[in-house]
C-alpha cells in the first residue's frame, strides 16, 4: 500500500514529460526530399545545439547518399 503512491507519481510524471521527437532513418529521408530539406536547414541553423542529434547525423548522411547517387547518374554509371 505505501507504494501506491510512488507508483502513482511515477505514471503522473511519466505523463508529463515532453514527447521525444522521432528519429527518422536514412532511407527515410532519402525517400522524403522535403523533410531532409527541413531537417538540413534546421541543423545548419542550430549546428552547436542540434550537430549530434540522431535526425542531424542522419539527414547528413542522407544528404551525402543522394549526393553520390546524383554524381553517378551525371557520370552514366
């Protein structure tokens, strides 16, 4: 019984912590142009806050594998 109540404030506080943001892949964003645009300027806008954020390195990493995709289709391979 007197773990009911740490239980309770456990849930409660579980309740109101900030949702965390979703990590997207980088198939995901290499399929959504649009948010790995977003997403790119958001991180170069904010580089010392948000450079090792999952959704930073990976739309990063998104960016260089398009990159390359566009050079081989230039260079007929």
């Amino acid at each position: 019984m007197k773990r009911l109540p740490i239980f309770v404030c456990l849930i409660l506080l579980a309740a109101c912590s900030q949702e965390s943001e979703r990590t997207y892949t980088v198939d995901e964003f290499v399929a959504d142009k649009a948010l790995l645009s977003r997403t790119i300027s958001e991180c170069r806008d904010n580089p010392g806050e948000l450079r090792d954020k999952p959704n930073c390195r990976n739309a990063e990493a998104a960016d260089g594998k398009l990159r390359l995709q566009n050079m081989r289709k230039a260079l007929g391979g």
